[in-house]
C-alpha cells in the first residue's frame, strides 16, 4: 500500500464544538489535506513545540521524548494506519540499535511526538482519499473541515486569523504590556494564547 508523506500545516479550533481542536495535515508537494479532530491538551503540546516555546516544566510529551533520548530510542517515523468509524489510528516506529519496534499510539499523541523528534509522518492513500480535502488553490487556503463541522484556521507559524476576534483588547495595548501578559500567560501555561499574543508583538515589530 502506498504511503504519503505528511506534514502539519495548521492548528484549528472548532467553533461548533467548544474545546474541540483540529490538526490539519497536509500532504507534502501535493494539495490534499488531512484534517483530525484532537483535543485542547494535545493541541497546546503540539503548539509548544512547533512555536519552539519554552514551557516553565516539562510538559508530558517532553517527558515522554527525553525518555526515549535518555535511553537511546529513536522515533524514525509515525504512521496513520487505520481510519475507523471516524476515529484515526496511528503507529510510532522506533529504532534502537537494529531493533525496530511499533507502538500503537492515539494519532494526536503520535503528532505531538513527531514534532519533538523531527520525525516524518505518514499515512496511507486508501485513509487520505476517505477522509481528506483537496486544496484547489494553494494560494487560497479555505478553512479546514474536519468531522466535527466548520472551523476556523490558524495558520501554523504565521498570524492568527483569530488573533484579534480571541482577544480584541490586544489591539489597544503597548507593548510593553503585551510583553507582561505574554509571560503572565506562559506562566498560566496556556500555550495556544500565547502564541496570539507572540504574533501581535511580532506585527508590531515588523511594521516598524
């Protein structure tokens, strides 16, 4: 079976569901998008990561990759397998020395993972053609659909679309205290308003 190589283009956040969260692959040197329903936790640990944001303590996807690099494992690569009654399967594949071992893994816990280990991501074509979207227009990039109903984007690395509809207050405040409340929210450990406010303070930056 043919695997296609994925990688993580968006974070989305549900407005048909409250605390539901999407995370948008996208296949790589193609159009198709492969959208998957996570939850809130997962969402804000793969942020953490992508952002490449300090956390004040290890959060358990860091714990769970220092152990495996404490101990000589390597994650070669994640693969979403199996798409069953909506839910999505997903595999790590693991080297240590010339042992090669799978782990059954939930896909959102396998994502966040892979972000940390800089791993590639696959799945298979029979799962991509089921369950994902094809981007006509690359340039145009349409809100990701997932099972949950309508989204809302956030472009991974780049400026929140939700930026100001989140936190509108944001626009009337300097940045010196955008500066305070980013370290208030970091301390809160809420990563994903964070990176709102990260993105308002680089705006500002570079409109300079």
């Amino acid at each position: 079976m043919k695997k296609v190589e994925l990688e993580i283009v968006a974070l989305s956040h549900s407005i048909t569901q409250t605390h539901s969260y999407a995370v948008v692959l996208g296949e790589v040197d193609g159009l198709r998008r492969l959208p998957i329903v996570i939850g809130g936790f997962e969402a804000q640990a793969i942020a953490v990561a992508l952002e490449r944001m300090q956390p004040s303590r290890p959060l358990t996807h860091d714990l769970f990759a220092n152990f495996m690099d404490t101990f000589g494992i390597e994650l070669t690569e994640v693969i979403i397998y199996k798409l069953e009654e909506g839910v999505f399967f997903a595999k790590l594949i693991c080297r240590n020395s010339d042992i090669i071992t799978e782990i059954d893994s939930r896909t959102s816990d396998a994502l966040a993972l892979a972000v940390r280990a800089n791993c590639r991501i696959y799945t298979y074509e029979n799962i991509i053609d089921a369950a994902g979207l094809f981007l006509e227009n690359e340039e145009n990039v349409e809100p990701a659909a997932s099972a949950t109903g309508k989204s809302q984007d956030v472009p991974v690395g780049g400026k929140s679309s939700r930026t100001s509809s989140s936190d509108p207050d944001m626009k009337r405040m300097t940045l010196e205290e955008l500066n305070q409340l980013l370290q208030t929210v970091l301390e809160q450990e809420d990563y994903v308003r964070a990176i709102h406010i990260r993105d308002e303070i680089n705006s500002r930056k570079g409109g300079k």
